[in-house]
C-alpha cells in the first residue's frame, strides 16, 4: 500500500518544524532515508578510500544508472551523471563544432546559468546568440513552437530549449520545438533540470541530441545529482568538461570518473528510487500538480493569476502579481526574503520582462493550509510596486 501524502510525509523530511515550503522547485529536499544512505556509502569511502575508488564507485554508478534510466525511456548504456544541468549544457556547448559567425538559439525565460554560459561561448567563439521572444502571459503551445522555431536562422547550430521554464514554470511542448528545429538542421539541448519526478519522460521520443535533468529537485537524490543523455550520432563528441583516465571509454563511462571527488550522492539514485516507489510516482505527480493546481486558487482574491491554464503546468504554478510599475529583479529578491523572514513562507518569485511572478511548488509533504497560509502571508505584505 502506497504511503500517506502530507504530515505524514513531511516527517519523512528535515524541514524547519512551523515553517511552509512551496519551493521545492529550486533546491529540492533530500529524505532521511536518502541522506543516511548517502552517509553509508561516505563512511565507507573513508573507511578504504583505495577500495571505494578502484573497485566499488564506478560499478556503483553504472548500476545506478541502470536502474534510473527506464524512469526516462532509456537504457543504462545512454545514461550519464553529472553534477547538474548547467554542467550537461556547459558540456555541450564547449563540445560543439562551431564557425566563427555561428548561432546559439535560448528563449527570453532561458535559465540565467544557460544564457550566461551560452554568452560565454559566443564570446570565447565568435559566434552570435539569438533569443525568441517568451511573452506573457502565455496564450499557446501552438504559438510558442511557432515563435521558437522561426527565430532560428540559416546559421543557427544549436538550440537549448528548456523542457520546464524554470521562472515561469511553464511546461513546453519541447517534442513539436524539437521537430520543426531539426526540419532545419539544428541541434537541440532539452535543459529538463524540473523534468524527473514532475512530468512523464520517455527522452529517445524527444528527438533531442541531448536531454539532461536533475535528480535533486523532484526525484529526492542528494544534491549535485542530474541524468545526462546523448543520441547515438552524438556521443562520439559528448566527452566530460574534464579529460581524466576513462576518456577513451566514450559516452557515458568517460563521465564516471573525472578526478578524485565525491561522487556518494550519485550512488544514492537508487535509494531514491526506492523513496519514490514508497509513493509510486505516477502517484506522486498526479497528486502534485493537482495541489498545485488548487493551491494557486487561493491566490485569486489577491488578484494574483497564473500566466498560463493549468494544462500548461505539472507540480509548480508562476502567477503574476499586479504592480503599478515594471517589477525588477530586485522587487523578486525582497518578496523571497520578506515571505520567509516575516512569515516563516518559502515561495519562489522573479521578475521576467517587467512583470512580478510568484511561483509555487507543491510536493508530497505539503497540504492544502500551507498555500492559503502563503496567501494570507502575502496579503500581509505590501509587495514592491503593489496596485
């Protein structure tokens, strides 16, 4: 029989007791039973170091793999770890072959890590960053794709598209994006960081080159956790931003070992694996976006609504706050502070073309009270440029 939802799941957690948290999108929240397996395979690195990195870590790491990848479609042959996301699209835009004049294509709500280092690129190459509009709020998949894949052009070589917007929280039809961006020769990074443990994945189906997700948000492993996969016809150039001793054993087995670090929080996807099925994760994200879904509800008298229906959200939803002004980043940075410093809220906000958001997530632990506590707390407050 499946576990309880709730109280009784939030105790399954180290949260801070009186407190409410509805940003688990951002840093997520490791189970006491993931974090005493992570501390396990710790002691037993120190216990023998020698042995733990010669015999044990890398076969440790192929069978975790094995084990994740059905999650997403794939096989364990296709999968690789990383420490995050941004490290699996830093890779591949230092592992392209670019020209001088070439075109990396990102969307208005592309993660800020993202549009730094795909900058960083352009500017280390000589190459040209284009960005497609992501007005809001959001009116349509069908206009989305549309604007996305006509914003790239004849030079355009790679295109990292996000599968969840992290600001907006807005689930993108990344497989219809990815089709019309390959009509015209282009590859494609899936950033799926919020993907794992919110929507179903079957990543072969995406049509992607690349497709990487984190395991430390919505899939309870520990930190510094993320999946990265590779197409076949890719993974002759897919090699780690760090060359060390396994480079000639190509993709995947060439990430595994990088260098001499700690590497426990991927040998615990297993462990995580098992927290979920405590649950059942299709259960789990029926019940999330669900309470996401109604706790957004309790916004409404505010005048607080979400950019987008509740089809285009799975366990997070971004609303808009009405301000009498443009919103800066600075306004999201002070709601954040003020929710928790006064209140005891965790709630995400940023600012994304002069418009104030809130983003909510809803998770096994938290309860209907918790978002009308959060609506309550943010009535309290007279947020930056409040009409």
């Amino acid at each position: 029989m499946s576990r309880p939802f709730g109280t009784d799941a939030r105790a399954q957690f180290d949260l801070e007791p009186g407190a409410v948290f509805l940003n688990h999108g951002s840093f997520g929240a490791v189970p006491k039973s993931v974090q005493a397996a992570q501390a396990r395979w710790r002691a037993t690195m120190e216990r023998q170091p020698d042995i733990f990195f010669r015999r044990l870590m890398k076969p440790g790491i192929r069978a975790a793999a094995e084990v994740f990848a059905p999650v997403v479609g794939a096989k364990g042959e296709d999968i690789a770890f990383v420490e995050n996301a941004t490290t699996a699209v830093s890779t591949v835009l230092q592992r392209m072959a670019f020209e001088r004049g070439d075109e990396i294509l990102i969307t208005g709500t592309t993660y800020n890590a993202v549009k730094l280092a795909a900058a960083d690129e352009a500017r280390r190459q000589g190459l040209a960053v284009r960005t497609a509009p992501m007005p809001l709020p959001y009116t349509s998949d069908a206009g989305v794709v549309e604007r996305i894949v006509s914003a790239a052009g004849p030079r355009t070589r790679l295109a990292i598209l996000d599968h969840i917007v992290s600001p907006t929280a807005l689930v993108l039809p990344v497989a219809d994006i990815v089709r019309g961006l390959k009509e015209k020769g282009v590859r494609v990074m899936i950033d799926g960081a919020h993907g794992p443990g919110q929507i179903p994945l079957n990543v072969p189906a995406l049509g992607a080159d690349w497709v990487t997700g984190n395991l430390h948000k919505w899939f309870y492993a520990p930190r510094g956790t993320a999946y990265f996969w590779a197409a076949p016809e890719v993974r002759e150039i897919t090699l780690p931003l760090n060359i060390s001793h396994d480079v000639a054993l190509g993709f995947p087995r060439a990430f595994d070992y990088t260098g001499t670090r700690d590497s426990t929080a991927w040998l615990c996807v297993p462990d995580a694996m098992t927290f979920v099925a405590d649950y059942g994760l299709d259960r789990i994200m029926a019940h999330n976006r669900a309470l996401a879904a109604d706790g957004a509800r309790a916004f409404a008298r505010l005048g607080v609504e979400p950019i987008a229906g509740k089809a285009n959200f799975a366990a997070m939803q971004s609303m808009i706050l009405p301000t009498a002004r443009p919103a800066t980043p600075e306004d999201a940075v002070w709601l954040i502070a003020q929710m928790w410093d006064q209140h005891r809220v965790q709630i995400a906000s940023n600012a994304v073309d002069g418009r104030l958001l809130l983003r909510i997530s809803a998770q096994i632990y938290c309860e209907p009270s918790d978002f009308i506590r959060a609506a309550e707390a943010l009535d309290a407050l007279s947020w930056p440029g409040r009409t």
